[in-house]
C-alpha cells in the first residue's frame, strides 16, 4: 500500500507544475495578442496620394496653326507630402506649363498644370502625359487627343465701335471671321433695315485675314428708333443694333458769374468766359447783351455756330468809372435746348486812384513836429494842402486824385515852434 500512495503523489505533483507552466504560456500569449493589437494604432507606415481631376482630355477642333489650352488639377491626400519628380509627354503637339519639377504637395495642398495642344495640319492627334512621383498610386497617365481642321473662314461676328447715336455720325465696324479668308478672300454681304444708317452693298475680308473694316454713315433722326445691320456669307448671318435718338443743341458755360473784385477807376480787369456745343447738335449763339456801368463783352461776332465739341471765348471787362459797388449780367441767347437764354451775373467794386508819396527826414538837430503835403494841376500854380493835420510819417497817400489829370506835389516840413520849412523839390505824377 505505501509505494502504491507515493507514486499517485508523485505524479499529482508533476501534473501541478504543469498546469501552472500552461497558465504562465496562456498569460504570455495573451500579452503578446494584447500589444500586437495596439501595435499597428502606433506605428501605420505614412501614405503620400496624388489624385488628378481628368485622366483623359479632349482639345476639340483646333484650327491649323493654331493652339488650344486645358488645365487639369493635381490634388494631394494622405498622411505624407507628395513629391512629383517630373512630367513627361509623348507626342510632338502636346506640351505642359504652369508645373516645375520636382513639386511637393503637402496633404490638401493641389497644383495646376496647363496643357497645349499645336495642331500642325489636320488630323487626329494623340499624346499621354505621364506623372511620376511618391504616390502610394504609383505613376498617373493623362491620355491627351485634339483633331486639327483647315481654317474655313467663315463669317463669325459684325460689331461696331458705337452702338448709340444722338444725331448724325460716322460708326466704325468690322466683319469677323473664325479664321484666315482663303485664296481670293471672302466676299461678305451688308445691309441696313432702316435708312437713317447706311453701309456699303459688300466688304471683303482679305486672304490670309480674318476681319475686314467698313464705315457706317449714321444721319440725324427726329424720332428715336434701332436700326439693324446685317452681315451674311455663305449662309451665314450676323448683326448688330444702333440705336438712334434725336440730336439736341446743348451750350455750356464755364460760370455762371464773374467777380471783378476790386478794380481801380479807369484800369480795366477783363476775365475769360468759355462757351462749348456739348450737345450731338450744333448750338447757333444769336447775340450776347451786358447790363450794368463799366461792364462790357468782345471776343466773338453773331450770330455764332457751335458745332458739337466746339468752344468759343467771350472776353467780358469791368471798367470803373467812379468808386464803389457795381453789378451787371451778361445774357447769351442761343437755340440751345432747356432755355434759350443763359444769364451770368457780373460784380465788382471801383476803387480811387491812389498816389502815394514818399521823402527823407531833413537834416540837422532842429526838432520836426511833422509834414505838410501840397498837390496842384500841373501848369497850375494853386497848390492846396492835402493833410488836415501834420502827417507824422515821411509817406502819404493821395486818394483823391481825378482819372486823366496830372499833378505835381512838394512837402515841407513843421518844427516844435511851428515853423515850416520852404518846399521840397517838385513830384510830377500822371493819373491814367
């Protein structure tokens, strides 16, 4: 019986210990599973994506010996910078600008790149753009085609520099077409619906040209209307509005008042007034009137024709005859519209002659009260004292002088005793 007990413990003990082995192997498997689970949140390889908005593009029809342009957009994702290393193209007419490599697009960030296509003759022509660079999408082709046509010449447009008259007028226009007229150019039809406008029957756009200019002689209208000029060729038709409206005679003035100011007795003050057509119809001046003493208007003879944008001056003058305040008004009649007279008020203010009169303080220690000043007409020998009391200065200003008079002046000189000294040499003015 006791071998027999101590081999079942024996093995009881040895099936314990690996038991325990199992849990600790099933702990460690589990922490294992545990960080090779969260591993990958930690340590993703970074993704650089390049996507472009067209992987195919089509130029058309391009006419021969010319080029048609295309854009297409390079967008970059992911969670690196897109380096584009270089673009190639294969086909001789297609070419690529706005782009130089190598370009790194960060994540969200995007390029533009512009493609040409040439068309050298006519036929289809094919070509592939090809991208490479870091994309986690590898290389992107761009497959690229454009058909080249022969240049037709056929009628594509009329326009003309004006399209509304006030009155009568000359307007420039061209016949254009979608490309250069062939051998012996092409012939283009004209017409106007409405007579106030008239063009010529034809015009002809040149070979190797794609307009041809032609003038429209436009004639005044009393009532407002559209007239419709019609080019046609080779059963193509275009057009183009003119509205008409009826001329009107508009006059402009610079001002519509003149200040003189101050102007002395006898000096005229003359001011320039502007008149100007600035209407589509011609302005006919009749007569130009002035109110008011001293004032007066020349310059210009009437009646008076103003063509639109002409100007004409007027000189108007103020002359004093006497001092003080004066006011007039000039009246323009014309056959201007919104008033067949235009009034301009005329102000200034005469002022005295004034002779003004100075001499040096005599000599030696004798004490000068002040100075006597004397005027009388020249050849006159009724010489009368200007100042009602002594003028203390060495200067005195005569105001009273009369227009057109010459006179002759001295002054002596008035000690503290009173007495006055013999005259001063003799001062000869002449009043305008």
């Amino acid at each position: 019986m006791g071998p027999s007990n101590s081999g079942l413990i024996l093995r009881s003990a040895s099936n314990s210990l690996t038991t325990k082995r199992i849990g600790r192997l099933v702990f460690l498997l589990s922490l294992c599973a545990f960080f090779a689970g969260i591993r990958p949140a930690f340590a993703k390889k970074p993704v650089a994506t390049l996507s472009v908005s067209s992987k195919t593009v089509n130029f058309g029809n391009v006419v021969s010996g010319q080029t048609a342009i295309q854009s297409i957009t390079l967008s970059a994702s992911g969670r690196s910078a897109v380096t584009i290393s270089s673009l190639s193209i294969s086909g001789s007419l297609f070419t690529a600008s706005g782009i130089a490599t190598p370009l790194m697009l960060n994540p969200g960030q995007s390029a533009t790149l512009t493609l040409h296509f040439y068309a050298q003759g006519t036929g289809q022509y094919t070509g592939v753009l090809t991208i490479a660079s870091n994309s986690s999408a590898g290389n992107i082709t761009v497959n690229m085609s454009g058909n080249g046509v022969a240049a037709s010449g056929v009628l594509s447009g009329l326009s003309c520099s004006t399209s509304s008259f006030a009155g009568a007028g000359t307007d420039a226009c061209t016949v254009i077409l979608n490309a250069a007229a062939g051998s012996g150019g092409l012939a283009v039809n004209l017409s106007s619906n409405d007579s106030a406008v008239a063009v010529p029957a034809s015009v002809t756009v040149p070979s190797g040209t794609s307009s041809a200019s032609f003038n429209a002689t436009v004639s005044a209208v009393t009532s407002a209307q559209t007239a419709t000029l019609t080019a046609s060729s080779g059963g193509i038709t275009e057009t183009f509005a003119v509205q008409l409206s009826v001329a009107t005679a508009i006059l402009s003035v610079n001002a519509t008042s003149i200040s003189f100011g101050s102007v002395v007795i006898n000096t005229p003050a003359t001011q320039t007034l502007t008149l100007k057509s600035t209407g589509a119809s011609a302005v006919t001046v009749s007569a130009a009137s002035i109110s008011g003493a001293g004032f007066s208007v020349s310059g210009q003879t009437f009646p008076l024709t103003l063509n639109a944008g002409q100007s004409a001056s007027l000189y108007v003058q103020f002359d004093p005859a006497s001092a003080g305040s004066a006011s007039g008004s000039l009246t323009i009649t014309s056959n201007a519209s919104g008033g067949s007279k235009t009034v301009i008020s005329l102000s200034g203010t005469g002022l005295p002659h004034e002779i003004n009169l100075g001499w040096s303080a005599p000599g030696g220690s004798d004490p000068i009260a002040g100075y006597n000043v004397y005027r009388a007409v020249s050849g006159s020998n009724s010489y009368e004292r200007l100042n009602s009391a002594l003028n203390a200065t060495t200067a005195y200003s005569d105001t009273t002088a009369q227009s057109s008079v010459n006179y002759e002046y001295y002054v002596t000189s008035v000690d503290k005793s009173g007495m006055e000294s013999t005259p001063s040499n003799y001062a000869s003015v002449s009043v305008p």
